[in-house]
C-alpha cells in the first residue's frame, strides 16, 4: 500500500502549490496509489471539518465530485442479491464509488448494463459510499447488434440478422477483433452515427460461421442475451450437491406417483396419482396427488444456485437446445423425478368431489420413487386400448383412476368456463446436424389436457394454502384485457362473419360462445389467433390480481420450478409457511418481491421472443430450398405495407409486399383490416384463402416473402393490368362444414 503523507505534508504542499489542491493533485505528488486514496480522502475530509483547509470545490467540474443527481450504469449484485450502480463515466482520480441500488415499490427491474439517472445519498457503509434512488431508467446497456460482419479496406459492416433492422452499421479499423468476411458477430454501438448515418460499432463477440449447424439457436442467444453459461461456482455447487434421506420428510415412496410428459422431455420435474375416495362424505369423489421436485431443498436463498436463476428467471426450449434455468446436475439428475430412485418432493394431496369441486388440500414435503415415466403417446394408446409392455401392468391400478378423476376436473372446468383456446402446437424436427426434416403439428390428446387439469388445481391448491396461512407469494397473473383489443377483436370477427356483442360484462364465457361459433368453419384458427391477441400479457406479481384466462380467483405457479423461478418462489413460502425447514422463504425474498416479479417477467418475454425468433428461422431454412413452390394459406394479418399469410402446411407466416399486388394504389382500413385496390375495388381482408408463390426465404432473419397467385380461388391478372373484382367488404362468408363429433 502507498504510503500516506502526514497531515503537515499535505498543508506545506497547499501552501507550495495553491493551484493544486485537487485530491488528486496532492495524490499525484505524493504518490498515493490504489486503495489509499480512499485513506488520503478521509483525512483531507477531517481537515476541513477541523478547519486547517478550506472546503474543496465540489461542483459539477469537479471530477471527483458526484452530484446529487446522476447518471449510472448497473453493476450487478452481490453476493447477498443487493443491486449496485457506479457513475457511468468516472473521471475521478481514485476508485469508481459504489452506489446501493434502494428500489421502490413500483420501479423496473434493473439488469447489468442499463442505465438510469438517479438521486444519491452520500452515506457511511463498509462496502458503499452512495446509496441511489430511481429517478428513470434512460437506456437498457448499450445499443447491440448480432449481424454478418463484411469487411472492407477501412474496417467493415454489419448486416444486422433481425429481419425488422435493414440498417447497416460501421466498424471502424481496429474495432473488428480479428473477425473474418462472412462472420457471425455481435457488436455494440460506440458512438454516435458516424458518416452516412450509420450507427459505429465494436465488435465484441465472434460466433462463427452463420451456416454452421445449430447456429440459429445460438443467434437467439446473443441477440436476447440469454445467459447460457454458468458461472463456475454455480457449477461447483450443483455438482456438488447431494440427494437428501427420508429425515423428517413424508415417505411417499409405496405412492405410484408416475410422469406423463413428451417423448422428448429434458426434465421430469411432476408427477401424479389418482383414486377412488373412500369417504363415506363424498360418494363418487376422486383423491388426487401431484408430487413436484422439491428444487428448493438444493437451491437456498442468496446461494450462487439461486442468485443465477433468479437472473435467468426459466429456461429457455429451442428444437436444437434448451438454455436451463439450472445446470444439468440438478435439472437433469437430482431434481429430476426419474423412475426407480428416490427423489425429493414437495406434494399436495387434494380431494375433489364426484362434480371435480376441489374440497380440500392436505401439503407435505416427501421422498418419492415414481414407477414409470411414461410419455404422453403412450398413456392414451393404452386408455384406448393399445397398452404396450410399460402401459398395460398400469392400465388398471394408475392410468385408468387418473382418467376417472380427469372426467371430474373437465366437468368442473366446463362449468367455470376458462377461455377455450386449443392452437395447435408447432413441431421443429432436426437432424443431428442440426438440419430441419419435418415441420408438423403436435397431436392435442386427452392425455395432455389431463395433466393441465391436474397442474391447474395443484396451482390453485398453492395458492389458496398460502393465502390461508397468510404467506407472500408470487401470483400468476392474467389481467382482463382492454377495450381498444376487444373492440379490434369484435371489427376481426364482424369481417369474418361473426358477432362479439357490445355491452355485456366481459368473461370468458362470452369469447368462448365466438371460439366455438368458428369452430367448425374455415376461419376457426383466424379467430382463435385473434382472441389470442386481445389478450394480455400475463405477468408474475406479490399482489392478487386473478387469472381472468383460466377464469380463476387465485393462481400462482407451483408445478415447475425446475424451469421457472417463480415455482421457486412458491415453494419457498410452502416450506416458511409449515416450518420444514430453514431453507425456506427468507426475509430478503420477501422485501424483494416486486423486484423479483418484474425481473423474471421480463425474462420470461425474453425467452417467449427468442424461442419465436428461433422457429422462424428454422421454418425459413426448412423453406428455403422451396423457393417457387406454390402453397395455400390463409391471411393471417393486414397491414399498410403488405398482408400477412399463414401457410397451411407448415404454419409458417410470410409477407406479401404491397408493391408486389399490381400498379394501382391499396387504400388501408385499419379498423376493418382490408386493404381496397382504388381501381379494381378488390379488397383483401382477415381469414381470406389465398394460393401464394414462395419468392424468398431468408434463413438468417426467418423472412419469407410470397407472392400473390390467387385470392378465394380467384387466379390474380398479371402485374399493371386490371386486377379481378373480389367480393366486397363484408360479404366473406365463413364457410360451414360438417360438424366434429
């Protein structure tokens, strides 16, 4: 350490030189380097409290002065979760001051890089000198782009991957990090626009090359920045984990808690068992288990576990990979319920009667060993009679008990009359050199919607048990959506031939009178995509808010908290609630709550955009050696600039351009969604059957772009001629089929 000058050294030096008397200044001459200058500043300080010196200059010049409102960036968090800030652009002589972030209750989450203007508070602390309130957040870290790098006699370009983004940015000689031509790279902007408008860059990361198997996850990643590596300590502590014994846990293990997930599950983190109640009180009711991983036993708060998939907030699914919210140790081993070992778990014993009314909820933290985990094909091949060697030892005594208590749950469900949504779920299959081979849809079996029955009650169980014992959680929340989507939702299905009254107390059940009015006609998934989008975004929050789209009262996440930190969460207050053990919810959990909801809802967003992107451009990559290929769809959306269709085969959506529709000019009804040709009056609108030209796939953005062949099975004239007169608004008729069965 540097040796400090004594306090008439420092007065000799005023008095020499009384133009410098700067800390930094005095630290220059006499050397004071590193951690000293935090001592050197302490004794100027007790020299102008004693009077020997005047009060420095402490104004905005001052480069070792913060002012009391500032600009910071995030740092990060400690090993406690506190969050800290640091000025955004230090000039001072010594080390950067650290800031204590003090949230209020309705600031945004904070991630590393933002940054945010600030009121400080000069305090004392060991490890602070400022404590910062939020005044704004300004920005989300510095601008990034994930792109081609093409290089060029004076540094390069980026041709930005994000199909919205056709603006090119400039690297500048000596910012490109040795990257190639052709190169796969992120970069972050450094400045202002520079010449030609165009945005300058620093590379910051090579990824290869942008053709490289599996490459597309990869820029999802990078471009979302998903964290998808874990720090070695949090490595450490999951390899070094061990399964907990039986102790003073429930033994559940006689229990056939089997789980039913898809074939190609990475994780086990539920399971379920049924049966006749044998209460005399409740003749023809049902006594249903769900048994969770009980993650809560390996990742403690404030643990390195814990504070890295709190920032994570859930894992993230693509065809090709997933991004965990915790390594495989534990996500894939020991808080996976595999069959025939023991695991951890947190279950709930519930009993519904012969209607599915749950009546009651009975908690314990227990030791499970499932005896099968079975996939979701399978069980209902055996409930229709196809049992194979796994199925048919269970067909009597698990499978056909938990299909009896699902009748009970589907007839309570019908009368609560949650929204109806059933879209068909898009599989993206690939080679092992990460090749796609097929595109199809996921079969919706009674299979699947028996374990969403059984989920959704265990989630409500949760719920209501902790609201009894007057435990913070975390809800699930899912508020009623507004009047300007349901009024764009009601104009959607008037075009489409269908009514959505006015003046009715907006509930589920009328959305689902619409849904099921469409659902025997061709417009089925136009309109179920549209109620989709009127809906809003549910979000995680301490407060209860109600799920108006399960139509529930109370709802919080409880059955996956392998993948989601909010079932963490829940399960922590589980384990406070009935005394289980001291890893349960601490006092830091719940002073931060409101932080905790905000942070991985906007993680969750992250994840549901990034995994979006990634079947894009998969599906455009599986498209692009179909270039010319004739295909049916149906128009999915409109816009000023062009019209939207959802291919039938593949479910992919491409872009029709308006300039590719003819010479005459498209006049846009926003309200309606159609767009009128001003010289033949054809209208294009919502739901219409088109036949399209594929013109372009672009694998790296997941663009498409079609061209118009053929609108309701009328032939487009070619280019600069009259176009074909289209029904005129209003007249497009759903068209009725048979009814299903």
């Amino acid at each position: 350490m540097s040796k400090l000058p004594t306090k008439a050294d420092i007065l000799q030096w005023i008095s020499d030189n009384p133009a410098l008397t700067a800390k930094r200044d005095i630290a220059k001459a006499f050397g004071v380097k590193g951690a000293a200058r935090i001592d050197l500043k302490r004794m100027l300080k007790e020299m102008e409290a004693d009077g020997h010196l005047r009060p420095r200059r402490r104004g905005p010049d001052d480069p070792d002065h913060l002012p009391p409102v500032s600009v910071l960036k995030v740092t990060g968090t400690d090993a406690d979760g506190d969050l800290f800030l640091a000025p955004h652009d230090w000039q001072g002589s010594g080390p950067e001051p650290r800031i204590l972030f003090v949230p209020a209750k309705d600031d945004p989450a904070l991630a590393p890089g933002d940054r945010v203007l600030a009121r400080l508070t000069e305090v004392t602390a060991e490890d602070h000198a400022f404590e910062g309130r939020l005044i704004r957040r300004l920005s989300t870290g510095p601008r990034r782009v994930l792109g081609i790098y093409r290089a060029g006699s004076e540094g390069g370009r980026i041709l930005p991957v994000d199909k919205g983004n056709d603006k090119e940015w400039l690297v500048p000689s000596g910012l490109a990090e040795g990257a190639r031509d052709g190169e796969l790279v992120e970069a972050e902007q450094t400045g202002p626009r520079g010449r030609m408008g165009l945005p300058r860059a620093r590379i910051v990361a090579r990824l290869g090359d942008p053709g490289a198997a599996k490459a597309v996850s990869l820029i999802a990643i990078h471009e979302h920045g998903l964290r998808d590596d874990f720090p070695p300590e949090v490595i450490e502590q999951a390899e070094n984990a061990t399964a907990p014994d039986l102790g003073d846990r429930t033994d559940l293990r006689d229990l056939p808690l089997i789980t039913i997930d898809p074939s190609d599950a990475r994780d086990h983190d539920d399971a379920c068992h049924a049966h006749a109640d044998d209460d005399p009180k409740n003749p023809g009711g049902h006594v249903i288990w769900v048994a969770i991983a009980d993650v809560a036993a390996f990742v403690t708060p404030g643990s390195p576990l814990d504070r890295e998939a709190r920032l994570r907030g859930n894992s993230t699914y693509f065809p090709d990979r997933v991004v965990p919210m915790l390594p495989d140790a534990l996500s894939g081993d020991l808080c996976s319920l595999h069959e025939g070992v023991d695991r951890a778990c947190i279950a709930v014993r519930m009993t519904v009667d012969a209607q599915g009314n749950k009546t009651g909820q009975t908690f314990v933290r227990g030791l499970m060993r499932s005896p099968a985990s079975l996939h979701y094909e399978e069980v209902q091949a055996a409930i229709d009679g196809q049992p194979n060697d796994r199925t048919a030892p269970l067909l009597d005594r698990v499978l056909k008990p938990l299909y009896a208590a699902y009748g009970a749950l589907r007839s309570a469900r019908d009368r609560r009359q949650p929204l109806d949504l059933d879209l068909p779920e898009r599989r993206i299959v690939l080679s092992e050199e990460g090749v796609v081979t097929s595109v199809a849809f996921r079969d919706r079996l009674d299979a699947h919607r028996l374990i969403e029955e059984f989920m959704i009650l265990a989630n409500v169980a949760a719920a209501e048990e902790l609201e009894r014992l007057r435990t913070p959680l975390l809800y699930r929340v899912h508020e009623e959506p507004g009047e300007d989507k349901i009024d764009s939702l009601r104009e959607t299905a008037r075009a489409s031939g269908f009514s959505l009254p006015k003046g009715q107390v907006l509930r589920t059940a009328v959305l689902n009178r619409l849904l099921h009015d469409a659902a025997d006609t061709e417009l089925s998934e136009l309109i179920s995509m549209s109620t989709l989008r009127a809906m809003t975004q549910a979000y995680y929050a301490p407060q209860n808010l109600g799920h108006f789209g399960l139509a529930l009262r109370s709802y919080a996440h409880f059955t996956s908290p392998i993948r989601r930190y909010s079932d963490l969460i829940v399960h922590r207050a589980l384990i406070a609630a009935h005394d289980w053990g001291n890893d349960g919810l601490s006092e830091w959990d719940v002073a931060h709550l409101d932080e905790t909801a905000k942070l991985i809802s906007e993680a969750e967003r992250r994840s549901m955009v990034a995994e979006r992107d990634t079947n894009d451009r998969y599906l455009a990559a599986f498209m692009a050696d179909k270039v010319g290929a004739e295909f049916a769809g149906r128009i999915s959306g409109v816009q000023a600039f062009g019209v939207f269709v959802r291919l039938d085969e593949t479910g992919a959506d491409g872009l029709i351009p308006v300039r590719s529709l003819g010479s005459e000019y498209f006049r846009f009804d926003r309200d309606d969604q159609i767009l009128t040709g001003t010289d033949s009056g054809m209208q294009i609108g919502l739901g219409q059957r088109v036949t399209v030209r594929l013109a372009d796939a672009v694998p790296l953005t997941g663009g498409l772009t079609l061209e118009l062949l053929a609108l309701e099975g009328e032939p487009m004239r070619p280019k600069g001629r009259t176009a074909r007169r289209a029904p005129a608004k209003g007249k497009r008729k759903p068209k009725k089929t048979a009814r299903r069965g």
